[in-house]
C-alpha cells in the first residue's frame, strides 16, 4: 500500500513538474520577431495600431486597461450572433497585451460564454466569466485569414491578427503563461 502512495505521490510531483514546461514550450513556439530590418515603431504608434486593428465593426474588440491593451473576439451588440451561432459559441478568448522595449508581452485568458437575450430588445448579449489557462495555448502559428461571419473563432487567428500588427511595427511578440 505505501508503494502505491509513494507512486501516486511521484506520479503527481511529475506532473505538476511538467506543465509549466509545456507552458513554457508552447509560449516559445507561438513567439514572433519582426523581420530583420524593419525599423522599430515608437511605444505610442504601436499602442494606437492595436487599438485600430478592429476596424468598423470588426470580429476583434481591442480596448485599453491602463497600461495594457486587451484584444478579444468582439461578441456584443452583432447582428450575425443568430440562435444558431450563439448555440457553438462557449468559448471565447482574450490577449492581455503590454507594450515594452522592443516586445509586446501576450497572457492569455479563456472566456466561459453564456447568452441573455434581453426581453425589450432581443438582442443578444454575452456574459463572459474569465480564467487564466494553466497551459495557454496561442495557436499554431498560423497566418491571418479573412473571418467569416458565422465561422470558427479559434485562438490562433486572434494571435495571428495580433502578432503581424506588432511584428510589422519591428516589435517582438512574446506570449507569457
């Protein structure tokens, strides 16, 4: 019996061990520098390419949170949010961006979706309960794609819209778990 607690015991020391090397491990992956040579943009030119990137009416909300920015999916107040999508939609993500020396440092955060339709008006509304992953994961890399109206809102085309806005600026994009 005391075997199969020591075991227990190392199997979960191990484990424990081992998720913030996979953290670390995905975090290095999903990293971008810019190309070389390309001129570094001032810290305030950066902050106010973010802050433009969705656009009007865009698929990406970005707001300023003191000294950080947050870029989400956008989910308030869209008239393709129909019964169908919201009934795929549970879901959703966030980028805690700050802006430093050269970087842009991305932390992670996952959204709990659930949907009120409001009685006066019928139009949707999200309320999202926030949590930091344990292992973030940014995506695979992958470039940014045109977004359709109903389609998937996966992690990787935020980072993606995110990453070659600060890369383009000559900043590094370096997520943290």
């Amino acid at each position: 019996m005391t075997t199969f607690i020591v075991a227990m015991v190392v199997a979960i020391l191990a484990a424990l061990l081992a998720i913030p090397a996979v953290a670390g491990a995905r975090c290095r992956a999903a990293a971008k520098a810019p190309p070389a040579g390309t001129p570094v943009a001032h810290r305030d030119v950066v902050r106010a390419q973010l802050l433009a990137l969705p656009g009007d009416n865009g698929p990406i909300a970005v707001r300023p949170e003191g000294d950080t920015i947050v870029a989400t999916w956008q989910l308030m107040g869209i008239p393709w949010a129909t019964l169908s999508f919201r009934a795929k939609l549970r879901t959703t993500h966030a980028l805690h961006l700050t802006i430093g020396d050269g970087v842009v440092e991305a932390r992670m955060r996952v959204g709990s979706v659930a949907w009120e339709t409001a009685a006066a008006t019928w139009m949707p509304r999200a309320v999202v309960t926030w949590s930091a992953p344990r292992v973030p994961d940014f995506g695979d890399g992958s470039a940014a794609m045109p977004i359709t109206p109903e389609g998937a809102r996966p992690v990787a085309q935020l980072v993606a819209h995110v990453r070659d806005v600060v890369t383009r600026a000559g900043y590094r994009f370096e997520p943290r778990p």
